[in-house]
C-alpha cells in the first residue's frame, strides 16, 4: 500500500495519527509538494479523480481518497485496538460523535485557516468573511464537547477512537490562527492535554 499525504496537512493527519494509533509501520508514505501542484497533476489524477490528499492506493491499483473512508479500510487491515467500535451500539455512538466532531468543529476550523492564514493563499483564493463565520462556528460547538468529556473521558467510547482523532487534529490545525480553548471548557482543555501526551499527537506533522 501507498498512502500519498502532505505534511502538516490536517486530512493526512488524520490518517498518519490514525496509523500510530494502530501501530501500522508497514504502509509506503509519498509526501506530495501541494505548493508546487503535486496532486494535480495528470498521473496523480488519474490515480484519485480529484486534486487532494490523503489517498491511499492498494496492492491491486485500488485508490481509497477520503481520510475517513481510508481509516476505516484501515480498521479491517489492522483490526487492533479497536476505533470504530466493538458492537453496533458503540459504532453508533462512536460514527455520531466523529460526524459532530468533524461538521462543527473540525471542518469549521479547517476553513478558518484556509481562508484566513496568509501563507495558503496561494492555494486559494481567501474570503476573510469565511474565515470569521467558521471560527465563529467551531467555537460555538465548543460547549458540546465540553459537556460529552466531562461525562466520558474520552469522546466516543470509553477509550480513544477516531471521533477523538478527528476533533484533536481539527483543534490543533487552528493553532495557525492562534485559536485556544476557551477557559471555561475545562473537561476539553483536560482531553486536548491527555491527547497532546499519546505518542500518535505529532503523527504527520
């Protein structure tokens, strides 16, 4: 398997931290230059139908693209511990706090970098308006999070998964604007802190 990533790029990271989790050494790594156009070109498309990263290419020429789709492939390969969940309810409760983890607060942030970090405007065209409203939203989704984490330790289960995976990357991207957690969401500052201290949190940085 080939896994075509970009370093510090928050969808390859996910997958990268995914892999340390799982303890996965074994997957061929190629870092694409997305500065310089790497995945847009011809062969790379071909490769993946569209210009992004993560992708993940089988032995039999199969490309997965999607950093979740390609966790999960990943989950069966490597079935050890355990991230998507050991029965149907737990896999519910996990996929739900990984959907919300990723629609208010991960993506949010994600474009709030996008649009509002100088340096990747040469990736884009910025909308400064964008990059307000998403903070704003992740930053509303907070107090969630913070509720769930003083019940449970960790988000999803009672161990770490990929829905904490998701929202710790996600948390962590927006450093590049300066984006903490607010005080007052202390059970959050107390699991951003656990997941900083897992050998996984510099995966694909």
């Amino acid at each position: 398997m080939i896994l075509y990533e970009s370093r510090r790029a928050p969808n390859p990271r996910r997958v990268r931290w995914f892999m340390a989790e799982k303890g996965a050494d074994d997957i061929e790594i190629v870092d694409l230059d997305l500065f310089g156009g790497a995945h847009k070109t011809e062969e790379y498309l071909a490769r993946t139908g569209v210009p992004q990263v993560p992708a993940l290419t089988l032995d039999d020429g199969t490309t997965i693209t999607e950093s979740v789709a390609i966790c999960r492939y990943l989950e069966a390969v490597y079935p050890e511990p355990n991230m998507f969940g050991r029965d149907p309810k737990e896999a519910a409760v996990i996929e739900m706090w990984l959907r919300r983890a990723e629609m208010l607060a991960a993506n949010p942030l994600m474009q709030a970098v996008r649009h509002g970090h100088p340096a990747l405007a040469a990736l884009e065209t910025q909308v400064a308006e964008v990059s307000a409203n998403n903070r704003q939203q992740a930053e509303r989704s907070l107090a969630l999070f913070d509720r769930r984490l003083g019940e449970s330790r960790w988000l999803g289960a009672d161990r770490v998964t990929l829905a904490d995976g998701v929202l710790f990357i996600g948390i962590d991207f927006a450093r590049l604007l300066k984006f903490q957690i607010p005080e007052q969401h202390q059970n959050l500052t107390r699991w951003f802190a656990a997941m900083r201290e897992r050998p996984s949190a510099g995966a694909g940085t």
